[in-house]
C-alpha cells in the first residue's frame, strides 16, 4: 500500500509539470490568476508529497549482497511483532562495524511500527547510557512491559533472537531426561564422522567410525537458550528434586535422546502417568536400542510400535551411505512446515498402530525402495521385514490414553543423531528437531529462526542428485561438445 501511495504522488507532480508547461502565457488577470493557482496547487501537491513520504518511508537496497537489508528471519520476527517494543542501540562511532549495525536497527525501525528505535552514542550521551545501565558499545537494550534484554551485537539476526526470547511469555522448561547414558546438554564438542569399510553402523562392525565418549547434544541445548526456552535436566528415578515423584507439572515438554539402557518399570510408570496427564514426550531412539516390553506396551497405547533393523535406502539418501537415509517430502504437520533436505544417520522403522482416543501420523518415511537389514549378528529378519516398502521414521501422536485423562502429544525419531552435535547444524536438522519441540509445547509452528551454528562451508547432495550432476557434467555437456564438433566436421565434409 505505501509503494501505491508514492506512485500516485509522483504521478500528480508530473500531472502538475506538464500542467505547468501548457499553462497560458502574457497579460490579463485571469493567466495571472491561473498562474498563481498552479504555484499554490504545485506547493499544495509537494507539501502533501513531503508528508506522505515522511510517513510511508520506502527503503530499497540495490546491493548485491543486500547489506542494508536485514536477514528475511529477522523480518520474519519483526513483521510477527503484537506488542511495542523498544530498541535502543549503543554505538561506537568510531567502529565501522557499529556504524552499519546503527543504520541496520534504523532500517529495522521502519518496517513495523510496533519497534521503536533510538541510538545512541555513549561518548556523545554517557548520561543516557549511565542511566540505562549499559556499560557496553555496540550492545542493543530491548524493553518490553517492564522485561528488558541486553545483547550485544552488530547482528540483526542476534538481535531478533533477542526480541524472541523478551517476548516469550511461556517460561516453563524443556526437561531432558537423564540417566540411562542419554546424550548430554552440557556437551557442545562435536567429531567428524567418517565411515568404515561396512559404510553406516551401529553395532560392533562399527568401530571404524571416530567416536568420542562425551559426544552429545549441548549445540541444540544452546540454540534453546538462545530462543528463550528454559532448559532443565531431570532424572525419572529422583524427580526433580530428589523425592523420585517422576516429572515435575511446570515441564512443558520431556525430551529422551539416545537412552542406552533400558528404563525399570517404575519409570515406565512415571511416563505412562506424565502422558496421562498431558504431558509432551519426544522420543529419539537409535537402531541399536532395545526396547523393553513395558515401554513397547505404553508406546502402544500412545499408537506407536518401534520397529527392529536399520533402513536401507538406495535411492535416497546422503552422499553414497545408503543407511544415511535423505528426507526431502514431509507430511503436512505443524512441526514439519517449510523443511527443506534433513538427513539420518542410521535409522529404525516406525509403525502407526490404531488406539483408542489417539490419532498417529507419520511426519516423514523413506522411499518405496528402502529396505532393513539387522542391526546385528543376533538379530533375524525375516523376508517380509526385508522387502522394499516404504519405512516411517517419524510418528506425531496426539490424544487421550486409552481416550480417558488429559491430550497428550507424542513425538517418535527412529535416531537420534540427527540432532546430535555432529549432525545438528545440517541441512534442515535444526530446524526439524526445533520444529518438534515447539509442537510439543503447544505453540502454532516452529521458530522464525534458528541460532546460528558454526561450521564448516559445505555442499551437501542426496544420491540423486549426486547422479543427475554427474550426467549432466561429466556426461551431457561433454557429449554435446562432440556432436557439435561431429556435425561441424560432417558439414563442411559434404
């Protein structure tokens, strides 16, 4: 609607300009008078103009790399904003790093009304710093409703991370289990995966893959924080607060991410009355887990069977292990929206089983052609298990346990490296493993943005599309050049 607005100011100067051009020449009071009435309409239009562009301020950026535009996610954020919030942004002037972050925020002040922006120089005003408290350059102070958060930054994208975690109104925790060998939140080391001889393994035929004990999920951890959810350990054998009354109520979602060891009876008890009660489980199990019949049995009653054997898929997956199984179609869930590529690192086969007062979906399975193979020398498969089919990874189940007690929401990953420190910052990893999280806790969709990971620059490509490049390049564009050369030689041949 701005743009609109402009167009039809520049297009009544023009109508005046040209008005102006044709307006009657020499004597007589009424050409004077015509000529007085043109200066006062064209004065009258310009004021107009000035105000109307004062008020629908347009900003286009013809750079490039789009530098004075900030990130898409941060006017994802900024455009999603239902409540004033201020801005104030303390700068060094003699910093060009500050200088551009001080016109970003000032450009971020103008797509939405509800950001009210100021900067400051605390050399220039260091009694306005002293009275805000900040003792910092470059550092964007956000107030809303008497909250405040400080971050320093020359980063929109910092910033807007900021504006999430100010108006996160839910304060109540994401609680990961512990105490069965699980992955660790405090952990954010991560190793570069290589693979053996026998490609993907989670068995001792798998001892090619560099390993490291303390491997765990302390960069999704950290993204959580960034995003304003509180995080929380908790063990189901001492509760909380070491009284073992299972999970506490304030937990807004239970996360259980690669368990070694399997849970007691009394724990599966404590799970079976959390989901009862409402609660929000997302499970990630890995292939080489073996699920205890207690636990099978509750899963269930919550519509989920976990499946034996690791998927095989030879048409998509990532780079040329077959077991690293490639995900591009999801189904249409609030905890999948917008995902592009993720990939799995060795999964198991889920199944949706019918239960009264649930409904079970499958988020996202592998191609036709996938097939299983055991996960050991001990295991069996017998042939229907290895014939190809497509396999479910992913099973959403929401309800009622047995249709009585309160909703629940259930979440199942058939692996939990995907959301490992290795394998996190990936693709769409991220963004899938947040995605959940956030349906888990009752919120519409996932995040706007996910905090930024530091890694290495990569080009990551399934099977397929590994394939399709090498036609292309080593085999079309090649064979082209020759046949043009073949038609040029036969031409002048003849």
């Amino acid at each position: 609607m701005p743009i609109v607005i402009n167009v039809v100011v520049v297009l009544a100067l023009g109508v005046l300009f040209a008005a102006g051009l044709r307006a009657p020449q020499g004597q007589g009071h009424w050409r004077v008078a015509m000529r007085v009435f043109g200066v006062m309409a064209a004065l009258a239009v310009a004021v107009l103009a000035n105000v109307v562009a004062y008020r629908n301020d347009q900003h286009f950026d013809t750079t490039h790399e789009e530098a004075f535009t900030p990130a898409p996610e941060t006017l994802q954020v900024l455009r999603g904003l239902t409540q004033d919030v201020e801005l104030v942004y303390f700068y060094q002037a003699q910093n060009p790093a500050g200088r551009a972050a001080k016109q970003m925020v000032e450009i971020m002040g103008k797509v939405t009304p509800r950001l009210k922006v100021r900067t400051v120089d605390p050399d220039q005003q260091p009694a306005l710093a002293n009275q805000y408290g900040v003792r910092m350059y470059n550092a964007a102070l956000l107030m809303t409703e008497g909250r405040r958060i400080e971050v320093v930054t020359t980063e929109d994208r910092e910033m807007a991370l900021g504006l999430l975690r100010l108006l996160r109104s839910d304060k109540r925790p994401v609680c990961f289990l512990s105490g069965h060998g699980e992955y660790d939140i405090d952990n954010f080391e991560f190793h570069t995966h290589f693979e053996g001889s026998n490609a993907h393994a989670h068995d001792a035929g798998g001892l090619s893959v560099v390993k490291m004990e303390q491997h765990g999920i302390g960069r999704l951890r950290r993204a959580l924080d960034k995003l304003g959810y509180a995080v929380r350990k908790l063990s189901l054998a001492t509760g909380a607060s070491g009284n073992g009354q299972g999970v506490p109520a304030d937990c807004a979602a239970l996360v259980e991410a690669n368990p070694r060891t399997p849970f007691a009876p009394p724990e599966v008890a404590l799970l079976a009355r959390y989901l009862e009660g409402g609660g929000n489980l997302l499970l990630l199990l890995e292939p080489d887990y073996v699920v205890d019949a207690e636990l099978a049995a509750l899963l269930a009653r919550a519509g989920v069977r976990v499946g034996d054997g690791v998927v095989v898929d030879p048409t998509s997956h990532y780079f040329t292990d077959e077991q690293m199984v490639a995900v591009e179609k999801y189904a249409a869930h609030q905890a999948t929206l917008g995902l592009a590529l993720s990939f799995f690192p060795g999964a198991r086969p889920l199944q949706p089983l019918a239960a009264p007062g649930v409904k079970t979906s499958a988020l996202f399975a592998s191609s036709a052609q996938a097939t299983l193979v055991a996960r050991g020398d001990s295991d069996r498969l017998d042939a229907s298990a290895r014939a190809p089919t497509v396999r479910p990874l992913a099973l959403a189940s929401e309800g009622r346990l047995d249709g009585s007690g309160q909703a629940f929401r259930l979440a199942v990953v058939g692996d939990a490296d995907f959301a490992s420190n290795s394998f996190y910052p990936y693709l769409a990893n991220a963004d899938l493993v947040l995605g959940l999280t956030a349906w888990l806790r009752g919120e519409p969709r996932g995040p706007a943005m996910k905090p930024p990971v530091e890694v290495l620059p990569t080009v990551a490509m399934t099977n397929a599309q590994m394939q399709a490049i090498f036609l292309l390049c080593v085999l079309g564009l090649p064979g082209l050049c020759a046949l043009a050369g073949v038609g040029v030689w036969w031409r002048r041949r003849h």
